[in-house]
C-alpha cells in the first residue's frame, strides 16, 4: 500500500516538474510565483491535475466528430459572450496552488535553460556544525531504533542460550537487545558567496521597472543559492549619492533625485574591500538602471572603478538596463563599448518582463 503511495506521489511530483518546465518563461516573466513560504518553498498556481487513468464503458456517442451540426456550421464560440447571460452550471477552469521547493525550482531552472554549474573561485568556507549518525549503542529514543541491529541482537542472545528454534524460528526481541544510532557533531565547509545588488531609484525609475528588477533578483538569487551552500545579499541603492539597505527598502524606495552611478560603485568597492576579500569570497555584484547618468565624465569614473577596483575583486559583473520612457540608455551603449573584449562583463537590457528570461539566461550562462 504504502509502495503503491510513494509510487503515484512520485508521477505527480514528475507531472508537476514537467507542468512547471513547460511554463517557465511565463513563471520567470509575469512573477506568477504567489509568495515566498519560509526560506526552502515557493507557491505557484497550477490547473487542477489528474492523474492519467483508464475509464471502462462505452463512450456514450462521445467522440470525434461524434456530435450534432451540420456541413458549414462554425466551430467558433456561439450564443451571446457579452458576460450578461444568466449563471451556468458547468464548472469553470480550477487552480490549485502547489508548494515546490526552491532546490527543485533551481534545477528545472538550470534544466531548461542549460546553465552550466558554478565552479567556486574562492576558497573561504563557513563553517556549520551538523549531527551524523555514526555509531550504535544500547540506549537512546525510540524514534532512533535500529531495527536490523535489534534483531541481530535478539537473534545472537536466543543462540547464545539455547531458546533459538530452527523450525519454529521467531526472533522476539527484549530490552536488552535493542540498539540505538548515536550521533556525533561534525564540522561541515560550505563555500560562500555574496551577491551586490545595486539599484538606480532616481525619479526616472518607476514601478514598473522596480517590479523588474524584484523578478529578476529572484531568480539570480534562487540559482545561486543552489550553487553555495552558503550565501549573502547586500543591497545597495542610488540617486545622486548611494547608501546601503535592507531588503524592504531595496524594493520600495522611491526617489527623484538625479543620478550619479559612481557613488553606487565606490560604495560596492567599499563594501567588498572592507568584508569580501576574493582570495576568500565569490563576489557578484548586479547592477540595475535605466540607463541615464549625469555625465560622459561620471560614466568615465564609473569605468575606472570597475576596471581598477571591482573587477579584479569579483567573479563576474553584470549590469541589467531596465528601460523606461525616460531613460536614454547611454550607459548601457557605453560599457559595452568599453569592455566589448571583457568575458567577466555582462551587460543586458530588460525593456519589459518578457524580457526578463532571456536577460537571466544572458547573466547566468557563463557559470559566473
């Protein structure tokens, strides 16, 4: 019974992943994700789901071309669709809400959009203390019972004082014969890595890109945690001058003020000098913008930084240009100009979430 359980909970698992790997564009670019539950589980609405089965009997006159008409009737919807007729009684279209882990959710990710494994730079480890079974002793909770080692016991101590019977051979153990697992605190090294995520919330960025940028963190996020075991976030917002955040506020500052790129940059640089050494961390700084700065100079100091301070620093570096009706774009025509012969520069414009899966596979498809 219970085999026959884990048999059709794992079709359903599988029906689920398929479901999922055929949407995910849509997933990625609407943000059809309905909240986040705890740290490991995401929401996600789905059509209702049968499993694939047999019925018995005749079709009852159903079928292809089973139905009444006539030669040149319309296939198309009929009757009056202007949503004023009276209730129905059939039933609508069902979505149920199914809870996929964020580990599964990474691997269809990296699946179907054939993203290479990260292969970690640094060599800084966290270091994180959990329990391993690796003994057995003759006390302890039940819920730790050995089973096999139990009746290995009982069945040694029945041989031992004669009571064992080969033709009637029933192991009943006591007791004394139970044995437990024991546990012992191991030390496990987790590589670690820290994403930078830099926001433009001049006047010119509005919700809509703000909604952009949120789906997209997402995502990056979601496949990088399930490439280190251990991982940070820091986030970093500008107008004219920079300042570091929460997440809360990343995500919901409005600004409109003017726009000075390299006061994000020198705080980045800041920020990984004085907590991320690279001989120690994988360093991904992601910058997002609609493209406009103050000035051809600012741009040129952006530049220098990035080429002299955060580059050699950090893994890769990637700008996504979230585009607006009042961004001009320059910056995004600018680094590519500059760092066109950069293979650790990745630069995408993201003029509208449909875009938005292409820039991630754009961002994501080198390894980092």
């Amino acid at each position: 019974m219970f085999l026959k359980i884990n048999t059709d909970h794992a079709r359903f698992r599988q029906i689920i992943r398929g479901k999922v790997k055929k949407e995910l564009r849509k997933y990625i670019s609407r943000g059809e994700m309905l909240g986040r539950k705890g740290k490991d589980l995401v929401t996600i609405p789905m059509p209702s789901i049968d499993l694939p089965h047999f019925e018995f009997g005749d079709n009852k006159g159903r079928g292809v071309a089973a139905g009444d008409g006539q030669v040149g009737t319309s296939l198309g919807p009929s009757g009056d669709n202007s949503g004023q007729g009276q209730a129905g009684n059939a039933e609508g279209i069902h979505v149920r809400e199914v809870d996929i882990t964020l580990e599964e959710l990474a691997a269809i990710m990296g699946e179907e959009l054939g993203l290479p494994h990260i292969q970690p730079k640094g060599d800084k480890n966290i270091s994180s203390i959990r329990d391993r079974y690796t003994g057995i002793h003759n006390i302890g909770p039940k819920s730790l019972l050995h089973f096999k080692r139990t009746y290995k016991q009982a069945l040694r101590r029945q041989i031992a004082t004669g009571s064992y019977d080969e033709q009637n051979p029933a192991i009943i153990p006591e007791s004394r014969d139970e044995r437990y697992r024991t546990w012992r605190p191991k030390t496990v090294e987790n590589n670690s890595a820290v994403i930078i995520l830099i926001m433009d919330v001049s006047g010119s960025m509005g919700d809509e890109q703000k909604e952009i940028v949120r789906t997209t963190s997402f995502w990056i996020d979601t496949w990088l945690r399930s490439q280190y075991k251990g991982l940070e976030t820091r986030y970093i917002v500008h107008d004219a001058s920079a300042r570091e955040v929460d997440r809360d506020t990343f995500f919901s500052t409005r600004e409109s003020g003017g726009t000075i790129i390299s006061s994000a940059y020198l705080l980045a640089q800041e920020l990984i000098q004085k907590h991320y050494p690279f001989s120690e961390w994988n360093i991904y700084p992601f910058h997002f913008s609609d493209g406009d700065n103050w000035s051809a100079d600012d741009t040129q100091k952006c530049f220098e930084i990035l080429r002299d301070k955060i580059l050699p620093r950090t893994n890769m570096f990637c700008y996504g240009q979230v585009e607006s009706l009042y961004g001009s774009g320059q910056f995004f025509r600018d680094l590519k100009e500059r760092f066109q012969t950069s293979d650790r520069v990745i630069a995408s414009r993201i003029p509208n979430k449909d875009a938005i899966y292409d820039s991630i596979k754009e961002f994501l498809n080198k390894g980092l």
